[in-house]
C-alpha cells in the first residue's frame, strides 16, 4: 500500500509479521510493525482479504490455508 510492504510468514509456532517502508528503507532493514502499530492494523485485513480473493483460500485462526479438496 503506497510506499508501505506488509509481509506475512506463516510458521509452526504462529504468524509473524512485518512492515516496511519501502521509500526510506529499501532493503527491509527496519521492521516497523511495533512502531507504526495503527498502519499495521489497517493493512493487515486488507492483505488477508486480498489473498482471500483466490478461492483456493482460507482462514483458519490466523493462518491462511490452501482449502483442502474433499
């Protein structure tokens, strides 16, 4: 979102999160998730909506899955 990376990494023991500015901080040096906490609460439903757009998708907790065939 604008200058703005959100990057989700699923892992065993929960969901981690990070966020960059990709304008003064190119190489993704500097996590901002605990700094810019108001951002990072906006544009987290907005990725997870966006991915949830693949209908091979879904949520389950806080993970987002690959849906499972019957």
């Amino acid at each position: 979102a604008g200058s703005y990376k959100l990057v989700y990494t699923p892992q065993r023991s929960g969901v981690a999160w990070e966020l960059y500015n990709m304008k003064v901080d190119p190489e993704e040096r500097h996590n901002l998730i605990t700094k810019e906490r108001d951002r990072f609460n906006a544009l987290r439903p907005q990725l997870i909506e966006w991915i949830l757009r693949d209908p091979a998708m879904t949520l389950a907790g806080d993970y987002l899955l690959p849906k499972t065939s019957p």
